[in-house]
C-alpha cells in the first residue's frame, strides 16, 4: 500500500533574538498524514532520502523519497503483537529493528532484503526490558535497557548484530534505573563519537557516556524518581543537549538542557511549551544555524539557537523525529501520523 503526503501548507516563525532582533524563517509542514490508524508510530529513522517508521502492533512503514510515498513493510513472522518503539537503516541498506516489552517482548531483529527477518535476541529474563538501539555502521551497535539485578544493561555489537556481549562500565546502577522506549533518541552517537545515554526512574537523572575504552556518569540538571528523567540525547560539536522530565507532573514538567562540552557547564534552554516530558528530539544544522526540534503529545516545537523561546510547528500527537539536514525533518506519532517539515 503506498500513500502520497499533499497539501502543504507554508508557515512563518518569528522569534525574538536575544539582542531584541526579530529572526524569522520559513518552515514547510506537510498536512496531517494517516499512514495506518492501527499502528502508533514510537520511532523513526532516516538515512537521506529513506525514511523507516515503527510502532505498535507490529507496523513497519517506509519511503525511499523523503515521506512523499509510504510503503507497509511485511514485518517478522508473528510479530503482530510488538511495539517496535525502535528502528534504524544501517550503513549497507539494512534494517534494523527493536520491540520493547517485559520479557521476551524485548527483541532485536534484521533484514538485508526488506522481506526476511532473523531474529537476532531476544530477552530471557522477566526483568529485561530494552529501550533504545543505535548502529554506529552496519557492523557496530549499541543497545540499552533498563536495569537488572547484574546492574546497568548495556550491549554491545561487533558483527552486525549476530552476537551481542554485555558491558562493564564501572559504575553502579541506582535503584530502579532505566530509561524511556519513546522516540529511540534515549541512546545516541554524538559528532565526536561517544556513545551518550539518558537515563530515568533512578534519583537522579544522568548521561552514561563512553569516551574512548572508557566509561564514565555525567550527572544532570533533571528531577528524578519514577517515570522521569533524560528522555531523549543529541550532540553537537560543541554541545550535548539533553530533553526529558515526567510523566507524572504534567504541568510546565518537560524540560531542554545543554551541557558545553567545552566549559564543562549546563545552561537551560527556554521554557519548553510543552507539559509532561519531551519524548523525541532531533537537531538541523542549515545556513551555520542550529534548529533543535522537539516533541511530545502536545506537539511538535523548535528553538533556534541564539533565540529567546520555542515556537509550535504542530500540535499533533509526536512521539519521534529524524532530521537530514539538506532534506528536513519528518515527525511520526499516535494513531499512524506522520508529518514533514522542512526549513
């Protein structure tokens, strides 16, 4: 089944410089598309002009022309009941592919022709539950998950998935910790090549990062306790912006923090217009300027750096972005939405 997105509409965002100069830009949103009402996309992924969306009930959506066809992609034998909260286009064309879920609900898979599915593993414990996966190549690949009784759950690929080995980090997990299976943004691999992880439920919210050989615990500006903490991560050269809150206190809870990879100091970035917590984030780098997109069931919003405050590209029910910087950004969420947005 193939869908075409129409019907763009052109909107013009002004905001307020910091030195009291009005900035505006152009942003391109696309209408309002169903892709299938029983499939609630969790995750997106882009590589170029390839677009992979997943989510509930099994759905696997795709498009090789930056979301202006969509295809339905035949997903794993007997997969229907997953929440694929998780998905990634790898280096060589490849799929990759994670459900989250208690158990053995949690599980990784791969295709290298669209139609035949390997499952790669699986959870064997009723305490295991996967988060979010990154690929740095077709061969190099991250996973994280919520803590078990041996600590911090961090896996680890050196062959395209086929083996995956547990790490040693040196450092111990707090009770409860974890992290938020909401975007596939909780684990990412910054412009320097250090893996960052945000994490949540624990007492205080941190970023586990691997610099190196090495791993070491930055620890964060948010509130912690269960459900909240660091949701989603992105990296620039110069910063580490880190988006989150809780999902317990909705009202003025979600929040946007740098950390100057530099300095070493966090700075605040503006009042986030959304309540509840930030689920997925994406950066665009366009013109020597930095757009940071968020967004949550509230909507979609953006800051542009050296400005003021955010502003509402959408107030669809968003749960995950992806960004190409020459192509734009493209929004997934609740009840097979997806949305475009360009700059």
């Amino acid at each position: 089944m193939k869908i075409n997105i129409k019907n763009v509409a052109l909107m013009t965002i002004a905001f307020s410089c910091l030195m009291g100069i009005t900035l505006s830009f152009s942003a391109m949103a696309g209408s309002v598309q169903v892709l299938d009402p029983d499939v609630s996309f969790q995750a997106v992924h882009r590589l170029g002009a390839h677009i992979v969306a997943s989510g509930t009930n099994g759905g696997i959506y795709q498009s090789t022309d930056n979301g202006e066809h969509w295809s339905k992609v035949v997903g794993p034998e007997n997969s229907q009941g997953l929440q694929f909260r998780d998905i990634q286009i790898l280096s060589n064309g490849s799929l990759t592919l994670m459900s989250a879920g208690e158990g053995d609900d949690s599980r990784i898979y791969r295709t290298d022709d669209g139609k035949n599915w390997q499952l790669q593993i699986a959870g064997k414990q009723a305490s295991t539950f996967y988060d979010c996966l990154h690929f740095v190549n077709h061969q190099q690949g991250w996973l994280y998950g919520d803590s078990d009784e041996a600590g911090l759950f961090i896996l680890a690929t050196e062959d395209g998935g086929r083996h995956w080995n547990r790490q040693t980090l040196g450092l111990a997990a707090q009770a409860g910790e974890g992290g938020f299976a909401s975007s596939g943004t909780c684990l990412n691999q910054g412009d320097d090549n250090n893996i960052y992880i945000g994490t949540g439920n624990g007492h205080a919210p941190r970023v586990l990062i691997k610099d190196g050989k090495k791993w070491h615990s930055l620890d964060t500006p948010f509130l912690g306790g269960e459900a909240a903490g660091v949701f989603s991560v992105q990296q620039t050269k110069q910063w580490l912006y880190l988006f989150g809150g809780s999902l317990k206190a909705q009202q003025n809870s979600a929040k946007a923090q740098r950390y100057n990879l530099q300095s070493k100091q966090w700075s605040a970035l503006p009042e986030v217009p959304l309540k509840g917590a930030v689920y997925g984030s994406a950066i665009i780098q366009k013109d020597n300027k930095i757009r940071v997109l968020i967004a949550n069931p509230q909507g979609v919003s953006v800051w542009q750096e050296g400005t003021k405050s955010w502003a509402m590209l959408s107030k669809n029910n968003i749960w995950s972005l992806a960004c190409d910087d020459q192509m734009g950004c493209v929004g997934v969420g609740k009840d097979g939405v997806v949305e475009r947005f360009t700059f």
